[in-house]
C-alpha cells in the first residue's frame, strides 16, 4: 500500500494502475468504509481511497475541530482490506492560497440537508470533483447512509460529464441497527442506548407503507412519534420523499424513502429506509 500527501505525488503512482475503484472518506474508518473498500477492490482489481477532513462541508457552528481523527489506525485498518493507494492531503493542498471555485448543485441538492446545512453540499461537490480530477477513477463508492449526498454526487458527475461510475452500497448497521458512522464514537452511553431506535422508527414506516399507506402526513407522524417515544425530541426532520427528486409527494409514491436526522446530544444522526 502506498501513501501519499501531495497531488503530484498520488498522480505519478497512478499511472502504474488501469481500473480503479475509489472510496472517498473523512477517515476515522469503521467497517462501513472497510466494506466500501473491499467492494472497490473486487470490482476492479485496484482500489484509492482518500482521507480528508472536508472544511468546506462545515458550517460555523458544525463539528469540523471535534471531528474525530486516527490517521495511523486508518493506515493499518486499509492495508488489512486491500488499499493499493491512499491520498493523504492537508487542506492546504487542496485549498492553496487563491482558491475561489465552488460547485452549487441545484434540484436535488435545495431539500432537507442543504436546508439545514447551508454550504454544505457545495463544499462536497467541489471537493469530490477535485479529488475525481486527480485520482481519475473508473468507479467510486459510497453508503447509503448519505441518500441525498449520493444522488448529489450522481446529479453534477451527470451535469459536468465526468467518465465515473457512481456505486451506492447498502448501510452498514451495528447488530442493534444503528447505522454506522465516524461520529457514533461521540454518543454519551445514553445517547448510545437511544440511537438505535432511528432504524427501528424507519422499519416502522416501512411496516406502514407495504400495509398499504401512503398518506405523507401519516407516515411522517409516525416517524416523529417513534423519535419521541424513544427519547430523541431534537428532530431536525422526520420526512418521507420521492427517492429521486427528494421533494415531498402527497400522496407517496412507490418510489418513497423515508429520512430522518435527529440531534443527540453533540451528535447529529442521519439514516434512511427505502420504503
């Protein structure tokens, strides 16, 4: 495995490879990641993955300075699952002094997160349209986890041509359901005990929905309901949307996926269900 921190230095080991997968991540890796990594690589023989910090995605009052950091263990957890390349950069490599380009996606990117987030996907979309510019793969992977970031990312590789096969794998769970995420480690132990009822609210949706219901209002309700029940009031939205437009339909349609994003304590906590 081999590890790099400049941009010149990651695109002259590239030449030595064809086909390669890349899992772009913040580091602080858990085995959704992991499982990324591992997809990449029988897909494709090689597999990239970049570990970065993404500034540009925080806003002010977000967890960009708390959010947590093991680059070492990153190292080894890679080199176990198959890395052949890891890109390793400093903001300041990829914001040098000068910097003034940013991506805004429109559509798809206005809804939930990027009401509650302002900045946010345009900070994604410019940093992983610069890290396909210099790792040049054939195909990238992402979780489920991050619906709406995926068909963002999906919407502008559309937009500007860029030749990369956007994979989306399944959520990666906890055996208590919780989906998994470099910010769990956060959860005070109450919070812990709480978290996991955000997949069982959205198996309760789904229950609901092949019953037969199809009435936003309904299924929204019992989505706010649950959070409550379980002791997580702090709902920043409950929401059931069209998959592929993420805009609100009344009544759903069969396309409908169920989102959430609740406040627990210090740490935010997104999941999502296809319904």
């Amino acid at each position: 495995m081999q590890v790099f921190e400049t941009i010149d230095a990651f695109r002259t080991a590239r030449k030595s490879y064809g086909t390669l997968g890349f899992v772009p991540t913040m580091g602080f890796l858990h085995e959704g990641h992991l499982g990324l990594v591992r997809r990449a690589k029988a897909e494709n023989g090689a597999v990239a993955v970049s570990i970065f910090v993404n500034p540009t995605q925080f806003g002010p009052n977000e967890d960009y300075a708390s959010y947590p950091r093991d680059p070492d263990r990153d190292l080894a957890l890679l080199k176990d699952a198959g890395a052949d390349l890891v890109f390793l950069p400093t903001p300041e490599i990829l914001y040098p002094s000068g910097f003034a380009t940013r991506i805004e996606v429109g559509g798809v990117a206005d809804e939930l997160e990027g009401q509650s987030r302002p900045g946010h996907f345009s900070g994604v979309a410019t940093v992983v349209t610069k890290l396909f510019n210099i790792v040049q793969p054939q195909r990238a992977y992402f979780g489920q986890k991050d619906a709406q970031q995926c068909a963002i990312v999906r919407r502008f590789v559309a937009d500007l041509d860029i030749p990369v096969e956007i994979v989306v794998c399944d959520i990666a769970r906890e055996d208590d359901g919780l989906a998994r995420s470099s910010r769990n480690v956060r959860l005070t132990p109450e919070n812990r005990h709480r978290a996991p009822a955000l997949y069982h609210t959205l198996q309760e949706a789904a229950r609901l929905f092949r019953d037969g219901e199809r009435n936003a209002d309904v299924l929204e309700g019992a989505l706010r309901v649950s959070l409550i029940k379980a002791g997580l009031p702090d709902i920043d939205y409950a929401t059931v949307v069209n998959a592929d437009t993420f805009r609100r339909e009344q009544p759903c349609s069969d396309n409908a996926l169920a989102l959430l994003a609740v406040q627990a304590g210090a740490v935010r906590l997104i999941d999502n269900m296809p319904l």
